[in-house]
C-alpha cells in the first residue's frame, strides 16, 4: 500500500517544509507514505476582512453546516460565504452549498 499526500495545503506556511498533517501521517502510517509538493487548488479561506459582514444562512442551510466537524466548521463557513459573494448570492442555501461543493470538487 501506498499513501499519497501533499505537503502543502490550504495553511501553507513558507517557512515549514512540512505540515502537522502531514508529518503525523509519515510517523503513524502503517504502509508507505509518499509526500509530494505544489500549490492547493482550494479557494482562499482565509478570515474575512475587517468590516465584511457575514451573509444570512437559512435554516436548512445552517443545519447542513453543523454536519461538517467542528474543527473544519468556520474554514467551510468562510469558503461557502465567498463562493456566494462571487456569485452574487444574498444569503446561503442548501442549494449554494451544493454548488459551492461542487465548484470545490467536494
């Protein structure tokens, strides 16, 4: 068996050569690891601007968001809210999520 994971992500710090992840993987891995460099193609997440209001989200929506783990919770809240401002929603849906994902390749 071998595991295949890339040593930058969406947190990419020039300084580390590689990350928790990553490393924690290499350590308790229980096959072979292979890890690979390059750039995410993940949308920026990173934390809104000062003065960026969050978008409303239905009900419907806000209840899907509580099915992601908590620790992943605000990055996907982040990436969902600037899928809809790019697409110029005016709030969140179960149907801008879905897009959202999609766009993500999720």
């Amino acid at each position: 068996s071998l595991l295949v994971v890339g040593r930058y992500g969406v947190h990419r710090t020039d300084n580390l050569d590689l990350g928790s992840t990553a490393e924690n993987l290499l350590r308790l891995a229980p096959c072979h690891v292979l890890i690979v460099g390059g750039e995410s193609s993940l949308p920026d997440v990173s934390p809104p601007q000062q003065g960026v209001v969050a978008l409303p989200w239905t009900q419907e929506a806000a209840e899907r968001l509580e099915g992601v783990p908590a620790f992943a919770r605000v990055m996907a809240r982040q990436a969902i809210e600037a899928y809809a401002r790019r697409h110029g929603y005016a709030k969140v849906t179960p149907e801008v999520m879905a897009e959202a994902r999609r766009e993500m390749g999720m």
